[in-house]
C-alpha cells in the first residue's frame, strides 16, 4: 500500500524565509524530502506552508511542480488576497489555507474565518489550522462556522482532546502527525478519532520536524498500523487524504 504524506514542509533557500519567533529553519529541500523518505512508499502528499514562510508561495509552486502531480500545496495568505489570486493558486496545485493560532495569529482570527469561506467559494479549498486544542472551547464556534477543516498534530494536548473529538463529531480532520509534539497518549488519541470519525485521521510525516522535541520516525507509520484494524489504517495512511484533498 502506498501512503500519502498529508503534512510535510519544503524549506528551500533559494526562496524567502522570515524568523519566526527568533526561530528560521535549517533547509530541507525536495531534494532531502526524497532522500529521507525513500523506502516509505509515499506517492502523494501536502506540502504544508511554515510560519517561517509567511505568505510567500514561490517556494510551493516551485516545489509541487518538481514533486510532480500527487502533491498538493497548503498556504498561508494575507485576507486581502485577490480571488484571482487564489484561482492561480488553485491552478498551481494549491488545495488549503493554513492558519497558525498556534504561533500568532488569533487576534486575527474573524478576518480568517471570512478567507476560509472565501476560499471555498473560489476554489473549493479547505482550511487547516496549527492550534492547541486547549483553546478549542474559546475557538469552536468560530472555526465550526468554516465549511471543511482540520487540525494539526493531534491538537498537540490531552487536556484539549475531548473538544476536539467534539469537533471531529462535526466533521472536523485531524492529521496525525507530529506525535513528540505534545504530551498525548498517542495510541489512544488515534483510536478515539477514528471512533468518533473513521474519515477523519490524516497521517503526515511532519518532516522536517522544524522545532519538534521528537521528530518523525519511520516506525510512527507502523504505530498507524498496529494500532488501528487494517481498514482504518488504510483510511488514515492513504484513503482520507485522497478524499480530503480532492484527488482521484
């Protein structure tokens, strides 16, 4: 079975990068994607925008046309962005539009709220969010507004899971991804997704692990496996994505 690799980020320095927080990452090119994840069968995934790109998308156009037609594009984008923007991106392979409340960003979050169903309007994108799910209660009602979403890392925190399994009972995805992210049980967060939406679970590698505690390991796929049946793992390795991001 191949997998889909629905949370990556390409860190090119030929294109421009901004210091987040103090923080600017090491590269990590198409090239180093490639190499690191060679053996692991992926064969389509999302390149997903860092805040250290900020609303620059000529390092993703740049990277979805080298990694060929499986992989899609998830920015970041200033809410006056033009709808004719947005169609060129859409053309370009761009599928979603990522909000960090996590690092910044929250005191803006009506303005992106009114992008994300603008967005979907225009080109039927998604929105995706970096968020701890601890502020979720604070968050839901604006974010549940939203047509098609989904959250990052799990939510990162047990103390926020049970509103996020609220959110994903009203249809919400969550990547599995960056499980050295937060302080969650992983195994048992999995199995509570799934349960609550079998649709839900999106893995990602999270590569390259920028600021991680834990990076990605290639045993995290087989944890995917042996904690979920074969026809959930299948969903969350492959299946959702494909359906999420609008591929055949």
């Amino acid at each position: 079975m191949t997998v889909f690799d629905a949370h990556l980020h390409i860190i090119d320095p030929r294109f421009p990068l901004v210091e987040n927080q103090g923080y600017r990452p090491e590269p990590f090119t198409v090239d180093d994607y490639r190499a690191r994840t060679e053996g692991l069968h992926i064969a389509r995934g999302a390149v997903v925008s860092g805040s250290f790109q900020g609303t620059d998308q000529s390092y993703l156009i740049d990277a979805l046309a080298r990694l060929g037609s499986g992989f899609v594009g998830v920015t970041q984008l200033s809410p006056e962005v033009s709808d004719e923007r947005i169609a060129e991106l859409d053309t370009a392979g761009v599928r979603a539009v990522r909000f960090n409340l996590y690092r910044g960003g929250r005191q803006d979050l009506d303005e992106l709220i009114e992008l994300g169903h603008r967005v979907s309007t225009v080109a039927g994108w998604h929105v995706e969010c970096y968020l701890d799910a601890r502020d979720l209660p604070e968050l839901a009602d604006r974010l549940s507004r939203l047509p098609r979403i989904s959250i990052d890392h799990l939510g990162l925190f047990t103390e926020g899971l049970p509103a996020l399994l609220k959110l994903v009972g009203n249809g919400a995805r969550v990547k599995a991804t960056g499980f050295g992210r937060g302080d969650l049980d992983v195994p048992t967060t999995l199995r509570a997704i799934s349960e609550a939406n079998p649709d839900a679970l999106l893995f990602g590698t999270d590569l390259p692990s920028t600021r991680a505690p834990r990076p990605f390991a290639d045993t995290d796929i087989e944890l995917i496996r042996e904690t979920l049946d074969e026809g959930l793992a299948r969903k969350a390795l492959q299946d959702n994505a494909i359906a999420f991001y609008r591929l055949r």
